[in-house]
C-alpha cells in the first residue's frame, strides 16, 4: 500500500510539472479565443454584400420587431463605435414574415431619407420600452412623424418599388446565409456568429471576426 502511494504521489508530481511546461509553451497566448464550429461557422459559399466601400463589413441581420434584437441594439451600437478603420457596420433588415415586412420597410425608407441611424434606437425603445403600438406601416409612419420625418415622404418611400426590390435582394442574401434568426452578426459574408452564451459574447466574437479578416486583407 505504501508504494502504491508513493507511485501515485510521483505520478502526480510529474503531471503537474508537465502541466506547468505545456503551459509555459510560447504562443499559447496567441491561441484564437473561438473556435469554428463552436462560436462561429464559416459560410460555405460566402457572399459579401454589394458594397463599393472596399472595407470589411460587419452585418446584423435584425427587425425592429425582434425584442432580442431591441435588447441586443445598444450594444450593437457599442460594436460599431470599436471596429477599427476598414471595417464597417451594417443594418439588415429580416422580413421572416408578414408580420415583420412593415418593419423592414420602415427601415429602407429610414435609410433612404437619411434618418436610420437618427431614429434606430428611438424606434426600439418606443415599441419595446414604452410600448407603443408599432406594428403597422401606419404605426410606423406615426413614430417617424413623431421624430421629425415628413409622413407621407415616408410612406411613400416605405411603399416604392425600390424598397420592395431591396426586401428580396437582401431575404435571398439572409438565405444564402444561412441566417434562420435574429439578432444574427455576418462579418464579411464569410462568417456567421452563432452558438454564443450571450449577446456581449456575440459582439466579442464579431470584433475578433472582423479583425481577423480586416489582417487577412493586408
């Protein structure tokens, strides 16, 4: 029984000392903090967004009708302030249903008539803080009249041939990419986040996405 012991007891100390030197190793501090499979997928035939930006873009596939996506737009907002010079942050609009494609509407007109990022914000917590009724394009057209926008240029732009032509570019785009929900991040039409804990590690994970890309155009 004593030498059982003592084997173990020096089994134990070699395990630990190996322990220490693989994590001494150089380089391990440099290992990727997600894993493909894991935190993230890689498209199988990416597809960037038409853009003649030429930067790396990072997307977030979203409907103001999502209250994941309310809860997720301040810190989507917080993402794209951190990128650095090369990367991008844009919008897209999901219209997964009837229900949603007013949502999607709104947005192209926002965009259209220069007010999306003005009123994102504003638009989430009108319908998910103080609960107004925002479910139509009218409840729409009233929220943006109540932020300063010409009501009828908005449903004019809402309801043109323009936004409904950008809806099945970017629902055949939101396919092609694999995306079934949202708040979903696409950085580069190459990767999609998916399989985070929380929507900080979400963030996170697109950041170091998109850095990784913006190096890999260098």
């Amino acid at each position: 029984m004593k030498i059982l012991t003592r084997w173990r007891v020096l089994a134990l100390t070699a395990g630990l000392v190996l322990t220490s030197a693989c994590t001494a190793q150089p380089g391990t501090a440099d290992a990727a903090p997600y894993a493909e499979g894991s935190e993230y997928v890689t498209l199988p035939a990416p597809q960037r967004r038409l853009s003649d930006e030429g930067k790396v873009e990072v997307v977030e596939v979203f409907s103001y009708g999502c209250v994941h996506c309310a809860h997720f737009a301040p810190l989507a907002d917080k993402l794209r302030k951190e990128l650095p010079a090369g990367v991008v942050f844009k919008l897209l609009p999901a219209p997964f249903s009837a229900d949603w494609e007013p949502y999607a509407r709104a947005y192209y007109a926002a965009a259209k008539l220069g007010v999306a990022e003005r009123t994102h914000l504003a638009l989430f917590e009108a319908k998910f803080k103080l609960n107004y009724p925002i479910n139509s394009l009218d409840d729409l057209a009233d929220f943006y009249a109540r932020n300063g926008v010409d009501r009828d240029a908005f449903l004019r732009e809402a309801n043109s041939d323009a936004a409904t032509a950008a809806m099945a570019s970017d629902l055949d785009l939101i396919r092609h990419w694999q995306v079934d929900s949202t708040p979903t991040l696409v950085v580069d039409g190459t990767y999609r986040v998916t399989g985070v804990r929380t929507q900080d590690e979400m963030a996170a994970v697109a950041l170091w996405l998109a850095k990784r890309a913006l190096a890999a155009k260098k």
